[in-house]
C-alpha cells in the first residue's frame, strides 16, 4: 500500500492511496483526511485502505485519477515533535 499527502490548501494536506506502479491515486478522505489520522487509529482504517488499495491496483476504481508527483507534499506537513531540553 503506498501513501501520498496532495496539497488542497489546508495546512494537513489530502491523503491519497497511491498504485503500485505510481500511475494512479485515489483521494480516502472518507476513510481518513490526513495521514496523522490514519496513523493514529491504523488499526480501525487498515483494512479498508486494503481492500480500496486492492482495487485501485486491479483497475477496479473509477474514481481514480493520475499521480501527479508535483502535488505532494511532504507526508506529515505538521509533524508533532517532541523536543528534549537539556538542563544547563
């Protein structure tokens, strides 16, 4: 299963499903908007971005459109970070 993050304009991004040969995408807003999300209940979306990923790879998916690589963004826009500070 291959993961992209396509810039619309919000700070997150849009998480896309990507085909195994990089032709192909597929919004999953309805499954999960952003990849911190999805990330964040894996267990819950898994299974279905599975059976849409199968699909999209078959061929199956109407909805599909072309990858465009110059859309990405970087896959989690606003990473949480965690910072150490060491005592002086």
């Amino acid at each position: 299963m291959k993961l992209a993050t396509y810039n619309n304009g919000r700070r997150d991004g849009q998480l896309m499903l990507v085909s195994r040969d990089l032709s192909q995408c597929v919004a999953v807003g309805a499954i999960a908007h952003t990849m911190q999300q999805l990330l964040d209940n894996w267990a819950l979306f898994a299974p279905q971005l599975q059976e849409l990923s199968d699909a999209l790879n078959t061929g199956l998916l109407q909805n599909a459109v072309a990858f465009d690589v110059n859309q990405c963004l970087s896959p989690f826009p606003r990473a949480y970070q965690w910072l150490m500070v060491a005592p002086m």
